[in-house]
C-alpha cells in the first residue's frame, strides 16, 4: 500500500514554525539539509528538489540565530540586483517552497555613529518587522542573519520594476498615480500605526507591476521596499537631538532634518518625525507626475541645502491637466511647515475621495510621456579626499588646543550634506593600540550622547562621530564634532563683547563651566586640563544663517542665554570632551579645582569680590564632587550684585 500522502499545511503562521525548525535540523547537520527539506516540501504543496540542486555552487546557507539557537535556511545562488548606501541586493529562492527572496547584505559601516544606528535598527527589524501582520504593500521580513560571511537581512521579493523606472518606460496617467498614491499611503500608514517611520520614501523605493483590472483598466501592485534606516519615533527624536538626523535621499529630506528644531511638546515632536514619510511620498507623486524634480527645487545639492535650510516653499508647476484636488493634496504633503501636512490617514482618506469617483476618462488623463530616464542627475561633485563617510576639506585647519600626547592639528570636514565638522586626530604607530583607543572612544561617544540628551544646554557641540584612518604608516583614529562659526574662547569673549562684566555674570560663567564637569563626572569622565581657550561662547544664530552655521549643533533659543553688547545673546560651552577620559576616584577633581580657581584669577573674580565670599569660594577644594562645587558657586553667585 502507499504511504499516505502528508497533511497540506495551509496557515502561513504555521508554515513558517516547521520551516525554521527544519532550519533548526540543518545548522545541526549541514549534510542532510537536502533530505530535510524534502521531508517538508510535500507538505508545503512542493515535489522533492532534483538532483541537480547539490551541484557545488548552485546552493548556499543564510545562517541565522534566535536566541542560542542556530538556524541555516538552504537557498539557491545569488544574483545581484542592485546597491544602496548600506547595502547590497540580491535575488535568490529560498529551497523550502521555492519562494523568491531578496537578500539585503550589509555593507561595512564606515563610522561609529553609523555602526551604533545600524545596531539599533538591526534589533528593531528583528523585534517589529518579523512580528507585524502582513500587509500586501510591504514584503514580509524573514531574518536577520549571514550569508557567505557577511551580515543580512532577508525579505520577500517584490515584483515589477522601480516607479522611477516606469514612469520613465511608460509615463503616467492619472489613473496609475491614483493607484500608487493610495496604495504607498496604505503601506506607509500601516507603518505608521505599528510606530515605524519608514525614513527614505522615494520613488526608486517603489516596486510597481502593471496588472488589469476586472474592467481591462490598467493599475499597478505595489510594494514599498528598502528598510534599511526603518525606526521608531522615539529614535528619529533621539537622532534629531543628537544632531544626527540627516537621514534617507536629501531632495526627499524635509526641512526640518537641517534645521532640527525639536519641538518641545513630546506629542508634537512625534507629528513631525512622522511627517516625514508624508513629505518624501509627497515629492514622490509630484516628481513622477511632473517627470522630473520641479525645476525651481532642484538644481545641485549646494543650492537645494541652502533651500531645505532656509525652508523655501517648493514651487510645484502641474500639468494643466491634473485635476486640482489632487494638486492641492500634494503641495499640503509637500509643505515647509510640517504643521500643514496631512498626517498619513488623512491623505488616504483624500486619496480614495478621489480615486473613487473617477471615470475611466479621468484615469486616462496622461500626466507624463515616457523619457529616457527620471532617475536622479547628480553633477559630479569636486574630488576631495575623504575619510568614512566624512569629506576632508583642510588636514591643518587648527593648532591642536590642549596637550594631550598627541601633535597633528585639528583638520575641518564635511558631512555629505555640506555641514561643516571639526576633526581631532589621534595617531598610533601600532594597530593594537589605535584598535584599543577606538573602542575606548567608541563607549566615550555612547556615553556622551546619553549626557548629551539629559543635559543638551551644556554640551550641543560636543564631538558627534568617529572614524579610522591609514597613513603614511600610521593608524589615525578621527573624533568629530560641529565647526562653530566665530567662538570666542573666554577671555576673547570679555575683551570683546563684554569687557565690563559684573561679578556676577563672571562668577555665573564659573558656575556653567562647574555644571559641565558635574554631569561628566556623574557619567564616570572628567577632561585632562581645564583653560580659559576651552570655555566657548557661540553667538546665538541671524535669521538667514548659512548651511554651516552653528545653529545647526541645535538652535533652541533658551540656549543663548549669555549676554553681551547690545541685543546679542551667546551661548557658553565646555569644549574638550574628545580628550575626556575616565575619573580616577582618588583624585576627587583636585586637578581641575586649581585650574578652574586659575580662570577666575584671570578673569578678575577675586578681585572683586568680599573676603567672605571668597573664603567661601575657595572651599570648593575642600569638597569631593562637582556637583558639590556647583552649590558653592551658585551660593557666591547669589550673594554678589
């Protein structure tokens, strides 16, 4: 008698349970991965694999863990697709049903900003997107793992070619961007709703295949795809105090990702780190329907900076024969003032207004002509010499302010978006000792951004990135920190601005210099020398600052609360953190007490104040912490006029 046939499995939930435990089988015994997957494939529908398939080199492993437990997902030979900036694409089909995948492989990171990010939308990939319901707009997530060595994420694959792509072959019509709109609405809101913010939508990001309808009308199926820089509103917020929130394609950036004014209210702050996805699907519809960017938007990326910065309205310039409604929805979603925008439910609302009632007349309207290409131009930007991801403009920009064992000056870069940095290096003759240094810095700059976050009034320009360097037989590792245009270091900025101080402002520049040290002291740091070169004052922003302007470090208007002459407010900073090293609970800041009671002697403080208050300043050396000495500075401050 024949054996009976195994029971069909039909839930895809449970489908997936007995494919990764067969997953489970083969990382155990890699040999047997072809009689494990057949044992499986009848009941999922499929014949036994042929023979062929264990040639060498028709098959490999993505590998991946849940928990302690090792998992191999067999798959055929890869095929490359296309790149992107942290990734490269593949194609492959996955041997247990014969379903198409792709297989995002991760390219090295090239900082450690980019590698801490990676890390934490990594976790959220696995922890959100592997655990979310499916939706017919975004290609179902199946895992984090390896394959041939390198790091991976494993989606279903979507099919059809980039919008980009079609509306360049094909055109557009009405009816095509109907479908499309509302369909990338749903997909972007279904995120939305389960806290994803999707963070580069943009035409190249769309897969579309043409389909007909019951009524031989053309539309388009859709998927949303590359998750690379996928997070969650709380970590945009993060991102954006940091001052590390340029990401996803810069024409679809919304302004406010360059000027990174946080609004204060929470509930506001998550409205507008999620109309960003509103925005870039926005200049989406507009783009395709136009066939090319509006001209009066872009142009190059030095001028387009200068737009999103300056928060230019973009001027939309429709075919005459869209319908108006559908123009005034997309110049809303396309908004400066993220306060305009539609939030994403009610743009699919107005979508399916208007897609409802049109008439396959309406549909056939053509908004675009095929063209050879809309995928973007960029101008071949100057060659200059880079270092990560980082643009080296001037290997001597400045002389190196403090005396910590090292002599390179300090260099000035650019990120890719313009933005002017501050680099200070540190040079190793040994590998050993840079690798050492790097991953010492590395857990400095995680710390930092924690006390950056608790405390952004006291240190908004504090060292932001770090990246590695090889040369001339050396091993240079980069900290990187904002370019403040004009500081003055503290006694520039009482010659200059404000040479008749009262005792009080100077003793309140003490205190803001002692509450620095109190909150990196509280984090385990204290810096190896205190000067007066390393106290900063940052004139508060004009109205019409330029791209580099140390506005962009963070320009809350409560920050600049230093006076000086006329209406002109600065801001105070303690520069020096990329030195910062470790305290040592022996030394209870002693070091730093004499320094610091330096500073007030140059500054004219025990000139001009009483006997009593300075015996009661000079206690600050009798006491253990910074935070201690705060008081006793806030005490003084209190008592003089």
């Amino acid at each position: 008698m024949a054996a009976a046939a195994p029971e069909r499995i039909r839930s895809p939930r449970k489908a997936r349970e007995r494919i990764d435990r067969a997953a489970i089988d083969i990382a155990a015994t890699p040999d047997r991965w072809r009689s494990i997957v057949n044992q499986l494939r009848p009941a999922l529908g499929r014949p036994p694999l042929a023979a062929e398939v264990l040639a060498p080199g028709t098959y490999d492993f993505i590998r991946a863990h849940h928990g302690a437990t090792s998992l191999a997902y067999p798959i055929k030979r890869m095929q490359a697709l296309d790149g992107g900036g942290m990734n490269t694409v593949l194609r492959t089909n996955e041997y247990f049903t014969g379903r198409e995948i792709t297989v995002r492989r991760h390219l090295p990171a090239e900082s450690a900003v980019e590698a801490a990010a990676r890390l934490e939308r990594d976790t959220l990939v696995r922890e959100r997107l592997s655990t979310l319901p499916r939706h017919p707009i975004i290609p179902r997530f199946w895992t984090t793992g390896v394959v041939q060595g390198e790091a991976c994420d494993v989606f279903d694959f979507a099919p059809g070619m980039s919008l980009a792509r079609y509306v360049a072959q094909r055109g557009l019509t009405y009816g095509i961007l109907l479908d499309f709109s509302l369909h990338a609405a749903r997909g972007i809101g279904y995120l939305h709703r389960n806290g994803l913010i999707h963070g580069d939508v943009k035409p190249e990001n769309f897969c579309v295949e043409t389909r007909i309808t019951a009524s031989h009308e053309p539309t388009v199926h859709v998927s949303l795809i590359d998750f690379d820089i996928v997070s969650t509103a709380a970590e945009q917020i993060r991102q954006y105090s940091l001052g590390n929130s340029l990401d996803g394609t810069l024409p679809y950036m919304p302004p406010e990702n360059f000027r990174q004014d946080i609004p204060e209210d929470p509930e506001d702050a998550r409205k507008m780190v999620f109309s960003k996805d509103v925005f870039a699907l926005g200049l989406t519809m507009a783009r395709t329907s136009i066939g090319a960017f509006p001209r009066s938007f872009y142009t190059q990326v030095a001028s387009l900076l200068e737009k999103k910065v300056a928060g230019d309205e973009i001027e939309l310039e429709f075919p005459p024969q869209m319908p108006a409604k559908m123009q005034v929805l997309i110049r809303a979603m396309c908004s400066s003032v993220w306060q305009e925008r539609p939030a994403i439910a009610t743009v699919i609302r107005a979508l399916r207004s208007l897609r409802d009632p049109a008439s396959a007349e309406d549909r056939r309207i053509v908004l675009s002509s095929p063209a050879e290409d809309i995928v973007t131009k960029v101008v071949p930007a100057q060659e200059v010499e880079t270092v990560g991801p980082y643009n080296l403009l001037n290997r001597s920009y400045l002389p190196r302010p403090t005396k910590d064992g090292h002599d390179l000056p300090l260099a000035e870069f650019s990120d890719p978006f313009g933005r002017k940095l501050i680099g200070v290096p540190f040079a190793f003759d040994k590998k050993e000792d840079e690798a050492a240094f790097y991953k010492e810095r590395e857990v400095l700059l995680l710390d930092l951004n924690a006390v950056r976050l608790k405390h952004p009034e006291l240190f908004p320009g504090s060292f932001r990135d770090l990246v590695r360097e090889q040369r001339d037989g050396r091993f240079l590792v980069w900290m990187l920190r904002p370019l403040l245009e004009g500081p003055k270091d503290l006694l520039q900025f009482l010659k200059e601005d404000r040479p008749n101080a009262p005792i009080k402002e100077r003793i309140a520049i003490l205190r803001r210099v002692a509450e620095a040290l109190a909150v990196l002291e509280e984090a385990g740091y204290t810096l190896p020398k205190l000067t007066p070169e390393l106290v900063f004052f940052v004139a508060a922003p004009a109205e019409t600052s330029s791209t580099t302007s140390q506005a962009l470090t963070r320009p809350i208007k409560r920050l600049f609360d230093v006076p000086a002459r006329g209406e002109q407010r600065y801001r105070q900073e303690l520069m020096g953190t990329s030195s910062a090293r470790k305290v040592n609970p022996a030394e209870k800041g002693k070091r730093l007490v004499t320094d610091l009671l330096d500073i007030a002697e140059q500054i004219g403080v025990f000139a001009d104040i009483g006997l009593a208050e300075r015996n009661f300043l000079l206690q600050i050396a009798g006491v253990d912490t910074w935070r201690e000495r705060v008081s006793i500075l806030v005490w003084v401050e209190m008592q003089t006029v």
